[in-house]
C-alpha cells in the first residue's frame, strides 16, 4: 500500500474486499450445490424453484453404496421393523437393497472409488519416485544438452492424451493390458513423470550444494549424501509434488475412459456413465461426486502453500 | 549399526568404512561395494536415464507408432488386411469440411474461455492483492474449481444448466432455456463452465506477479501524485504482463487439448472440439489410420504453442 492513505483509498480498499467475498461465494456456488444436493431427499433435489434450505439425510449415500431394485408393492411391515435404519431409508423411498443369502450387493461404486485409489497411489509413489532421483540428477550435475531434454520431458506432458491413447490401446491390445490396473497405472506415471521431475528440479535447486559437499568432505559417498541430507531436505517438496500427482491422476479421464471399461475404470468415467437415459437421480450422483471430491477438496487445503509452483511447473515460486 | 552413527559427530569418530555400510546395510554385499566406487557420472546416469527411457518407450515409441498407421487405411475393429495409403488420410482431413468446422468450434472455444479466465482471474486478482482478515482461506477457497476433475465438474455443471428446474436458469431468470442442448449456446456453456474451472489459475499466477512489483515503485508514484490509471498502465501492467503471457499460452494450450469438460457435458455437434472429434474417430467409427493422421495435426499444434511457452517460461525464471 502507498505510504499515505486517504480516505478515498480505504473505501476502494473496503470495496474491493467486499468485491472479492461476492466474488467467492459465486465461485464457492457451484460447488455447494453439488454438496447440499448429495444430502437432499430425492424428490427435493429437482423443485422449482431451486431447494436451498432442507433437513439433510445421508440417503443418497446409502443409495450410492447398495444395488437396488423398484418395489412393486410396498413393503410387508413386519419386513420394515425388522430392518436397520439404512434400509428403511431405502424402503421409504420405495425401493429394497438386493441381496445374496444376508449379504448386501454392493453397487459399481465402491470398485470404481477403489480402482481409483490403487491406480492414483501406485502411479504417484512411482513418478514421484523416478522423478526424484532424476531431478537429482539434472539439478546436480552437468549434461549436455541439458535443456533440451528437460524440453522434451515437458513436452510429454504437453500432448493431448487421446493422441497418446490411440497408439497406446492398439500396443495394449496386443500385450493384453486394456482394461488393467496396470496398464492404467503406466500410463499414468508416463504422464505425471514429466511434471514431477520438473517440480522436484525446482525443489532439488532451492537445497544448497554445501550440504551435500560438506556431507563428502566428511567421507560420505555421493549415494549416502543422497539419501541422508538431499531427501531428507527435500521432503516437503516431495510430498508436494507427490500429491499434485495423486490430484492428476485421481482426476484423469480420457487415458481412463479408453482405456478401461470394467475390471479397472476409475470413477471419473464412471460417474458421468451412471447418468444413462431417462430422469437420473441426481441426489445418488451428487452423493457419488461429492465423495469423490473429497479428498481433493482436502488436498486442495494442505497444498495451499505450494499451488502455485505446482500449477506452473515449478517455473514460478511464491 | 546404531542409528547415530549418521549424525555428522559419528563420520568423524567412525571414518569412512564403516558409514559405507550404516546407509547401505539393507543392499548385498556386492552392491555395497559397488555403491562406495559409484562415480557422479555412473550416479547421473543411474538416476536420468530410466525416467529417460520410460518417457522414450511410453511417449515417443507410441507415436512413431502412431505415425507409420498415419499413412494407412487401418481399422482397428476390423481384421481385414490393412493397406499403405500414403498422404491420402492428411489430404482428407484437410480438404474435410467437417474437421474446419471442427478447428473453428474449438478456436472459438479457446478464444471465449481463454479471455474469460483472463480477464476473471486477472480482476479477482486485482482484488485480492491487499491485505484484509481471512485472505488465505478466501484465496485457498477460490482455488477449489481448478483442483477437480473436469470430467466430474462437467457433470455436476449439467445439473447447475438444467432447463427448468437448474439454479442457473433460475438465478437469471432464464426460466426454460436449454444451456446444453441448443446448438447456439452449448459451446459457450462450456466455456463458462471452464471459465469457472480455470480463472483461479489464472488468479494464482497474476498474484504471484502482482505480489513480486517493488513497492517502492507505488511510493515513487505516489509522490509524483500520478494518477491510479497512469500507475496501473506504467507500472503494474509492464511487470506483471511476462507471467500474464504465461498464463495465457498455458491456458491456450490446455483449451486447444479440451476433451473431459465438453464431452460429458454435451452431445451437441456445435460443441464438438478438435479433441472430441478425434476421439469419436478413433474410438467410435474405428478410423484408426485417419485418427492417426488427425492426432499429427493436433500434436504438430500442440507443440508448436508448447514451444512458445517453455520459452517464455524460461524468460520469466530467468528474471
């Protein structure tokens, strides 16, 4: 701020800051939509005009979890008092939970959500991993044409998955990886290597060289200095970069939608899948998306310091 | 080994020998000694060239791959023989119809949302650059768009343009118009949609830049009784515009890519970008040596925009 203040400045000051809270809640609007419709009872979630205020309940979460079926004919009473709670909710809306013997079915949604988090944490320990020791390795020692591999590294980055996905599904169909966690998984660190050496490069320059040269003055090998001053300096910036790539890869779609259908779909073409024809029911597809969210949403929280290097490749620190 | 001998009191009591094998204990002998020779040359190349080669075997073979079906009629749904066809595919696709309206849509696409996010995230920006309780949880909040899934957002944002009943249509009175499936409106419905995803970024790059403007410059002016535009446009705006350009050739590149946002979002054949094009060929028609050759079109782009911004990204590192 200018050394003198005038009135004039504190109202615009007083303005802008008023400004920005308008500005947030219509860019936090969306996103409570979707979360007030997950807990919205079904027949709330498409009134006009628009339901802001309800008593929320956890319905379409237990809708979300279990296969269902229409009751042709409501429910024999003594069926209903017998029930748990959750399936009386289930009951109420005129539906029953399938099941095999006394075991509930559970819905799609569940092994999509965990598809999800086998191929996001796999991918990222591996990226992370590679992308560590060679960031290391470009921030450390002299190559030529060092630049232009760095170049090529991001460009990786750069291409459009579909154009990757149509040369990568014809290789997989002949080695039998469509539709594997693993194929999905290599795909992945494929796509996130390039932005975690470029991200942890930027981390690995920030800790000085003395440390290292002190740790080999002192007999260290070049390994042990490695692994006992640069990681342990470095940790923050790989636990930074590790959950930019858990964030890609939970979010990744097209690598996804190509190349699974079943066994190992993620949820992010699943959800979108589940809307099919007719009049869907939003409140079960809200449930499924805002857990789904969630977990970003947290990230989103713990990162706040390191966003934006992360957005920008690491070119740009705060 | 005691734990402690890694501490750097314990190198000078127990020499080199010995703190070998505390970092090394869980490797074999062999390696173990291996590891004491290793020179920085063999560790540069340990540590570059398997990520090197990974990146080479996963994203450069599948191209060159790509690129040899590029010059065939190949179907990959099909086991008939395929055949070398030559520059037919590209001559094709150029002399298509369909693919430039299909290069219009998306140029339109990138131009709406692109400037959109430009301009919101810029202002807001503008706005959050002072202090006042709370900034960093209202910037943390502002930055939630960006960090989902395009994919789930496009979704969910289908729900927010629902005809009759969506909050959208409501909120502006818009009462029955139908954001998604009217061919006029559907492409710039995602590009709102987009505008909301992405104008964070944007944001979070202009405030770097804004935050990094010496303050004594403000004062000089201040001094000088310059004029609130006159420091906005000789002050502000020459500093902050190098990462403006990076943010705007970065959002460039990621609107020409679009696929996740549009394609759950909307069917309609006025919203259907390059990306979506591409993937309906390759994946629902099965014209796989044509897609191919779609792919080079858009890669060639791509990488032309991707060169400017990692130029431009060098530019600004350097500052």
């Amino acid at each position: 701020m200018a050394a003198v203040r005038t009135t004039g400045e504190v109202a615009l000051n007083r303005i802008a800051v008023v400004a920005v809270l308008i500005a947030t809640l219509i860019f936090l609007a969306p996103i409570y939509w979707i979360a007030s419709t997950a807990f919205k009872p079904k027949e709330l979630a498409v009134t006009v005009p628009p339901t802001v205020l309800f008593q929320p309940e956890v319905t379409p979460f237990i809708r979300l979890f279990t296969k269902r079926v229409q009751m042709q004919k409501p429910v024999d009473p003594q069926v209903y008092e017998a029930a748990p709670w959750w399936e009386k909710r289930v009951y109420d809306g005129g539906e029953r939970v399938l099941k095999v013997g006394n075991d509930v079915q559970l819905s799609q949604y569940p092994n999509r959500f965990m598809n999800s988090l086998i191929v996001a944490v796999i991918s990222t320990v591996l990226a992370v991993g590679m992308g560590t020791f060679t960031a290391y390795g470009f921030s450390r020692f002299k190559m030529a044409g060092e630049a232009d591999l760095l170049f090529f590294i991001l460009s990786t980055r750069m291409l459009p998955p579909v154009v990757v996905a149509i040369p990568m599904f014809l290789m997989y169909r002949i080695v039998g990886l469509n539709d594997s966690h693993i194929g999905l998984i290599i795909l992945y660190v494929a796509f996130n290597l390039s932005f975690s050496v470029w991200l942890m490069k930027g981390f690995m320059d920030e800790i000085p060289k003395e440390y290292e040269e002190a740790a080999l003055v002192d007999g260290y090998t070049r390994m042990q200095a490695f692994f006992k001053i640069v990681l342990p300096e470095a940790a923050t910036g790989i636990a930074a970069t590790a959950v930019f790539c858990f964030i890609t890869a939970w979010n990744e779609y097209a690598f996804a939608l190509i190349m699974t259908n079943r066994r190992a779909q993620t949820a992010p073409p699943f959800i979108p899948s589940q809307i099919g024809s007719g009049l869907p029911d939003w409140t079960t597809i809200a449930a499924g998306t805002f857990l789904f969210l969630l977990p970003v949403a947290i990230f989103t929280f713990l990162l706040r310091n390191h966003l934006l290097r992360g957005m920008s490749f690491g070119a740009i620190r705060k | 080994m005691p734990e402690e001998e890694g501490s750097p009191s314990g190198i000078l009591v127990s020499g080199r020998y010995s703190l070998a094998s505390v970092a090394l204990t869980n490797l074999d002998p062999a390696s173990r000694a291996a590891a004491r020779g290793w020179s920085d040359l063999t560790i540069r190349n340990m540590f570059i060239i398997p990520t090197l080669a990974f990146l080479i075997v996963f994203n450069i073979f599948p191209l060159i791959y790509s690129l040899g079906y590029s010059f065939t009629n190949f179907a990959a749904n099909r086991s008939e023989p395929w055949q070398f066809v030559g520059l037919q595919n590209y001559r094709e696709l150029l002399s298509d119809d369909h693919i430039w309206s299909n290069f219009i849509i998306t140029a339109k696409y990138v131009i709406v949302s692109v400037a959109g996010q430009m301009i919101v995230g810029f202002g807001l920006a503008l706005l959050l650059n002072r202090s006042f309780p709370m900034k960093g949880l209202i910037t943390t909040l502002l930055l939630l768009p960006m960090m989902m899934s395009a994919a789930v957002v496009g979704l969910f944002w289908q729900l927010l343009y629902s005809p009759s009943w969506g909050p959208i249509n409501y909120a502006f009175g818009l009462g029955d118009f139908a954001w998604l499936s009217n061919p006029d409106s559907a492409l710039y419905a995602v590009a709102i949609t987009d505008i909301w995803m992405w104008s964070p970024f944007v944001m979070l790059l202009s405030l770097a830049g804004l935050s990094a403007v010496p303050q004594h410059l403000y004062e000089a002016a201040a001094i000088d009784r310059a004029g609130r535009w006159y420091t906005f446009t000789r002050i502000t705006l020459p500093l902050v515009s190098p990462i403006l350009l990076i943010a705007l050739i970065f959002r460039t590149m990621e609107a020409f890519k679009t696929f996740d946002i549009a394609y759950t979002m909307t069917t309609q054949p006025t919203a259907e970008l390059l990306a979506i094009r591409l993937y309906k060929q390759a994946f629902q028609q099965w014209d796989t040596g044509k897609s191919c050759a779609l792919a080079y079109i858009v890669l060639i782009m791509v990488l032309a925009i991707t060169n400017l911004y990692v130029k431009y990204l060098n530019r600004v590192k350097e500052r």
